[in-house]
C-alpha cells in the first residue's frame, strides 16, 4: 500500500513537471499530450491496483452490510476493469515500442505501385515494338520472286528473214507477217537458168 | 479498389499493346509502295513487287509475286512508252495502235473507252487473250505524260481480273 501511495505521489509530481515544462514552453504539444496519456494510464493502472488491495480487505474498516454489498459490487467492477488493464498491457502494443520501426505507410505502397507501373510501362514498349518488327511486313521493293513481264500493248512486230540459196545466185525474201497465226508461204523457189548447149566445134555430121 | 488500381491499369495496357501490336491486317491491307524511277513515279500494292520488264517500250513492271507461274506473274501491270516516230497525238496513237491489233490473233477485244486522268484525256481498251495457255484479261489505259505517250498496261487471268480491280486503279490513278 506504501508503495501504491508513493508511486502516485511520483505520477503527481510527473504530472505538475509535465505542466510546468508545458507552461514554460520547454516541450512540445504533442510530446505534452503523449506524455500526459502515458502518467494518465499510470495513474489509472495505480487506481486499479488500489482498488483491487481495497477489495482484498487490506484497507478495510467496519462498515454496515449495504456498505459491504455496494462495496463488493464496486470491488467487482473495479477488479474487471483492473483484469481488462492487464490484459490491455499484455497484449497491446505499446506505441514507444514500435517507434524505431519503419511501419509500411500507404505512401510507401503508392512509390511501389508507382514503380511497377513504370516498369510495366517500359516493358510493354519494348515488347511491343519488338513485336511490332518481327511482325511487320517490310516494303517489298524489291520482289523475293524474281518476276519477268514481257506482256506488250503493242502488236508484236516481228522482222523474220528467210534466205533461199539458188544454184548459181542468192536471193533474199525479207516479209513481216502481221499475225502470229498465219504462216507466211515463200515464193515459189524460181529455177535456175538452164545452161545454154554450146556447139562442139569438132561436130561430126550425123 | 486503391490496392487494384495498379492492376486494373496494367491490364489495360496489356490488352492496348496485345490489340495494337497484333491486329494490323487491314492496316497492311491497304498499304502502299511507291515506284520513281525513269521519269515516273505510281504506287502499287504492298504485297506486289518489281519486275524485269521485256516488253517493247518498257519503262516499269510491277508483279503479284503469289501469281507466278514460270517466271512471270499473271497478275501485273506494266508501263510501256510508245515509240511516237510519226509524232502522232495521243488519240492517233492510240487508234493507230488498234487498228489492225485484234486482227487475226488470240485476243478478242472486250471494251474501249475514254476518260479523265489527272486532268487530261486517257483511252482505255479491253481485251482478253489466251496466250501461252492461260486465258487473261488486259486493260490498256493510254496517257500522255510531257511530250510522251505511255501505256498502263494492267493483266490478270480472267477470273482473278474483278479482284485485282483496286490494285490496277492505285497503278493507274497515281501515275505521274
């Protein structure tokens, strides 16, 4: 019970130090209001437990039995409340103890999505692109068939020369037919000159 | 539904880049090469390619490479400069060159025609032939260019002819 008693004088004077050094401008705000939520969880904690040593009957004195029958209804309540700050401070975290840590912000999710966005980004370009040469026809302006056109819209002029050899002279028939279909007849081949009978001069008189 | 945005937008892009990167067809469909050489210039299909040309007067020969059948395409078209030594116009030589063309051969003429290119007169005959065993279709369209007369001379076997339609109207239309 001593203990209880100094500890809350300590928490009280914790709490006009805090007060003082919020007055004069020495902390913060925020390290005023976190500090003020530590003492004031203390406190409460140390009021838990005095309760809790009230109800065991170690600060106890005569009193009527409705007394006694509020009391232990209050003692009830009290040793609930005490059981719940017990198991408040086991199992949750104190914030003082996670504060070195690095806790992952929305933020931080945000510069990953960021990040893998850009780089889905780049890669889609590439791969479209690359997809994009390997699927493209190049401009064929030179054809991968080698490709010959001799159609005309011309008549075909055709310069055919038959030569005909005679015996003893050469002639030559030139003809342009003006079909393809039609077969050019030659002239007739003309005979050659019959060699003229010379008389033997040693004739002999038949 | 923070947490799914980064996901909901990569998603996205995937299906932009699979969509944009895979479905192109019709795009390519409609692409074309340009020709400029020997003082002209025409477009002509993306899927076509050059061509040596053989013909008298040949300037250009474009070819449907899928169509080649010993050597030569049966789908082409090919640009002739006529060889003008009476200086005859346009429409003289063009007359001249019909006067006698059908007479006695395998192509029988299927329409003539005239019309507007570029501002000037064109003269179009059409004519199927059944040369070297394939039977083909030809459309001559004859324009003059400066002081030259050409002829786009357009073939295709008679039943692919329809459809290669567009393909000689590129040829023709963007002659220059």
């Amino acid at each position: 019970m001593l203990k209880i008693v100094s500890d809350r004088k300590k928490l009280e004077l914790k709490f006009e130090e805090l007060e003082r050094d919020y007055t004069q401008g020495n902390i913060s705000k925020k390290e005023y209001f976190a500090q003020k939520r530590d003492l004031g969880r203390d406190m409460e904690t140390l009021n838990a437990a005095e309760r809790v040593r009230r109800m065991q009957g170690r600060m106890g004195s005569e009193k009527t039995l409705d007394h006694w029958s509020e009391q232990e209804d209050e003692s009830k309540k009290l040793a609930e409340e005490a059981e719940k700050e017990e198991m408040l401070k086991k199992y949750i975290t104190n914030p003082n103890s996670i504060k070195g840590r690095e806790i992952p912000t929305r933020e931080w999710f945000g510069k990953r999505a960021k990040i893998s966005l850009v780089a889905f980004i780049v890669l889609a370009l590439v791969v479209g692109t690359s997809m994009g040469f390997l699927f493209i026809n190049k401009p064929s302006e030179v054809s991968s068939v080698s490709m010959l056109v001799n159609d005309s819209a011309f008549p075909p002029v055709a310069n055919n020369t038959t030569t005909i050899t005679p015996t003893n002279y050469t002639r030559t028939v030139d003809y342009t037919p003006t079909t393809t279909t039609n077969t050019p007849t030659p002239e007739p081949e003309p005979e050659p000159p019959k060699p003229t009978p010379t008389p033997s001069p040693c004739g002999t008189a038949g | 539904m923070n947490r799914n945005l980064p996901i909901i937008l990569m998603a996205t892009l995937f299906m932009v880049v699979l969509v944009s990167g895979c479905i192109t067809n019709d795009e390519k469909a409609n692409q074309s090469n340009n020709y400029t050489k020997g003082g002209v210039f025409f477009q002509y299909p993306h899927s076509w390619g050059l061509a040596k040309v053989n013909s008298t007067g040949g300037v250009a020969a474009v070819g449907d490479p899928q169509t080649v059948v010993n050597g030569k395409p049966t789908t082409s078209v090919v640009i002739q400069k006529y060889n003008n030594t009476n200086y005859y116009n346009l429409q003289t030589a063009y007359e001249q060159n019909y006067a006698k063309f059908f007479n006695n051969t395998g192509k029988t003429k299927v329409s003539v025609g005239n019309f507007t290119l570029n501002n000037a007169k064109a003269y179009e005959t059409v004519y199927t032939s059944s040369e070297s065993g394939i039977k083909k279709k030809y459309r001559a369209v004859w324009l003059q260019k400066g002081g030259n007369i050409y002829v786009i001379l357009c073939s295709a076997k008679v039943e692919d002819y329809d459809a290669q339609k567009a393909n000689f109207d590129l040829v023709i239309n963007t002659f220059r």
